[in-house]
C-alpha cells in the first residue's frame, strides 16, 4: 500500500496563496520522481508539478511561475505551495509519483482547492 496523504486544500481568494502537504514515505522522496496532480470537475487529471531527486523542478504552462514544489526529507512531506491563485486552480489535488512510469494505481484521497472570491 503507497502512503499519500494529501492535506492542506480549502477555499483561496484569488491572487492569494495556499500551501498543500503530502506526507509520504522517505523513500519515496529519495528514490522517485514525485509529483502533484490535479483533477478539475469534468476534467481529466493532470500533472501540475514535479520535483527530481536531483531537485530539479517542472511545471505545467498553467502553473508556471505561481506554483512552487519543495520536499523536506527530514519530515518525509512533500509541498505545493500555489501562489497568485486564479480560479482555474480549482481541482482536486493529489500527491503521486511523477516521470517514468508515471504515476502509482493507488492515490490518495486528495485536497480540495476551490478558488473564489
């Protein structure tokens, strides 16, 4: 079983910031590409960000710029902090593996991020 606890979500203003947290596995953080996805209502999932470990970073278009991933090895979490919020961010937002292979069958439960004024 894949430990993904996502945390962190609710409602944001726009142009304002909110930080999601997944607590997982170290191991997982050492040995994977891990990522956050989103599921917007009536869309398909997507990956929004990802983070190497080599701690290189990617980003989708609609993120970049706004959206940051970091990891803290020591607490075994992985974090999306989502600045300039605009309402399009709206989605269900999960944790995963990212690159190869893409992500595991088993996912968490998610975090709602609902963005409106």
């Amino acid at each position: 079983q894949v430990q993904l606890v996502e945390s962190g979500g609710g409602l944001g203003q726009p142009g304002r910031s909110l930080r999601l947290s997944c607590a997982t596995s170290g191991r997982y953080l050492r040995l994977y590409t891990m990522g956050w996805y989103r599921r917007a209502p009536g869309k398909q999932r997507e990956l929004v960000a990802s983070l190497s470990i080599d701690g290189s970073t990617n980003f989708a278009d609609s993120v970049k710029g706004r959206f940051a991933i970091s990891r803290d090895l020591a607490k075994n979490v992985l974090y999306l902090e989502m600045n300039s919020l605009k309402p399009e961010d709206t989605a269900v937002y999960y944790c995963n593996k990212a690159g190869v292979g893409g992500p595991w069958d088993s996912w968490g439960q998610g975090t709602q991020v609902t963005v409106s004024s």
